[in-house]
C-alpha cells in the first residue's frame, strides 16, 4: 500500500491492456465479493457510467450469496428525467444493478431528481443524505471519474465539504452525455449528486477509469493539489483507495504504480 494523506491507504494499480474492461471488472468484484463473504457488506455504494458496468456482470455471473441483505445506494441522479425515463440513473442502476444481482427494489436507492421545484429537489437531497448517514455510509462505494475530474456529479469546484444538492453540470460532462440523448437539448444541465464528503463517509472505494481521455484527469486527481478544483483529487484523504487504471488512463503519471512495468 502506497500512503496517501491522514494515515489513508492509496493503491493504484495498472491492469493488464489484455485483460482490458474484464480484468478491471474482475479485481473490483474481487473487493465487493471479498467483503461480502467476510459479511461486511451492508451497503453497496454504485456508481454510473460505463467504467463500472463489467463489475456488476462479474458480480452477477459469480451467484454469491448474501445479496439479499445488501442496501445499494447510487451515487447520482440526473435532474429534470420523469421517473422511470430509461436514461435516468434509477433505469440504469435496475438494469445493470438491481436486476443481475436479484436485490430487493426496497434495498436501492437512486438519488430523486424528479421533484419539478426548488424546495422539492432539496427535499430530496436532505433525504437521501440522512438515509445513507443512517447507514453509516457504504462499507464499498465504487467510483468512476468524469473526463472534468467529477466524482459523482461533483465538478470542480465543488467544496470538498460538500453533502448530497443538486449541481450544474460542467459543458464537458454535458457533451459527454450527449450520446445518450437524441437531441443535445435533451441532455440535463443539472443533477443531484452525493457530495465529495458524503463519497467520502464510505469505508472502502475502488475507483475505476479507462481510457486516454481520462488520463489527465487521473494525473490531477492523483499528482495535484487535493482541491476543489478537482474533486477526485479527494480520494487521497479517503480511508483505503483502490484505483484501477488501463494503461491509457495511467499514461500521464509520472509516478509508476503497482502493475505498470518499469519506468520508459
Ligand atoms: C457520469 C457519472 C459519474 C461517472 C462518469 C464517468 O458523469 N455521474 O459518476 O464517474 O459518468 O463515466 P464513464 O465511466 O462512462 O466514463
């Protein structure tokens, strides 16, 4: 284990280009699955996103049990999707979440972007931040990173301090999302997000990115300042950190982590 900063433990590590999105997968489901057997996981924080989907096929395909005592919580939602919209995250997390893994619908939360006023949205928030306080936080709480530094929905500049609201969305984590809506008019502006401290309560993260166009974000959440101005940068004064990276992920660190050959 590397040190990160407070006493925290920061392991990064390379996988294989071979191995690619499975060999991800499979060492993030090894974390989930390890805490799982050992009856350590009472609440499963997901994460969105396409870094995160080949964990859950892992998990699904692996038929553990214990899964009918685990409480999911999602780390955000967009603002503005009517419920049951198959873009939202709720759609997202019972396709690839709830469904493979046979939860409960009663067990997975998804924040509540549907409330069409100012008061109701905060509601919302307030809700959900005291629901997964009340657990304690998730015992694993899975991470992606934006191309912008976001974790959840928290784009820079977002207070490190910061709980679950609702947050404007960065121009690029919008034209990020764009595929996913047939008009770019359609695609939210705003979403309510766990905030980096409430990230933050969880016991574990494993925090997984792929991709050159996630390099640098990677380089400034791992080698920048922690600040605002990237909020993954966070994850450094987080508990125990596992950061998964493909080798073009991990192409701009100047610092070579575990699994990743000797220095060019
Ligand atoms: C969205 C989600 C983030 C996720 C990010 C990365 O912005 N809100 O939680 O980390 O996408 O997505 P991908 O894994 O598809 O690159």
């Amino acid at each position: 284990m590397t040190p990160g900063r407070g006493g925290t433990t920061l392991r990064v590590e390379v996988v294989d280009e071979a191995d690619g999105a499975e060999g991800i997968g499979r060492r993030a489901a090894d974390v989930v699955a390890e805490e799982l057997a050992a009856g350590r996981l009472a609440t499963f924080g997901v994460a969105t996103g396409s870094s995160p989907l080949q964990v859950y096929a892992d998990l699904a395909a692996r038929r553990l049990p214990g899964w009918d005592a685990v409480e999911v919580f999602a780390l955000d939602e967009y603002v503005g999707l009517p419920a049951g919209d198959p873009r939202s995250y709720a759609a997202v997390v019972e396709e690839e979440v709830r469904a493979p893994l046979g939860l409960d619908p009663a067990r997975v939360h998804v924040p509540d972007g549907t409330a069409t006023t100012e008061a109701g949205l905060a509601a919302a928030c307030a809700a959900y931040e005291a629901a997964l306080t009340a657990r304690g936080g998730a015992d694993v709480q899975l991470l992606g990173i934006g191309a912008t530094g976001h974790i959840g929905f928290n784009e820079p500049g977002s207070p490190l301090s910061s709980r679950t609201r609702v947050v404007e969305l960065a121009a690029t984590t919008v034209a990020d999302n764009a595929r996913f809506f047939a008009r770019p008019e359609d695609v939210p502006r705003r979403a309510v997000t766990q905030g980096v401290a409430t990230i933050a309560t969880a016991r574990r993260h494993v925090l997984i990115a792929r991709g050159e166009h996630k390099a640098e974000a990677v380089r400034a959440a791992l080698e920048g300042p922690v600040s605002p101005a990237c909020p993954a940068s966070a994850v450094r004064t987080f508990a125990d950190v596992l950061v998964l990276l493909d080798p073009a992920a991990a192409s701009r660190l100047t610092r070579v982590p575990v699994g990743a050959g000797p220095a060019a």
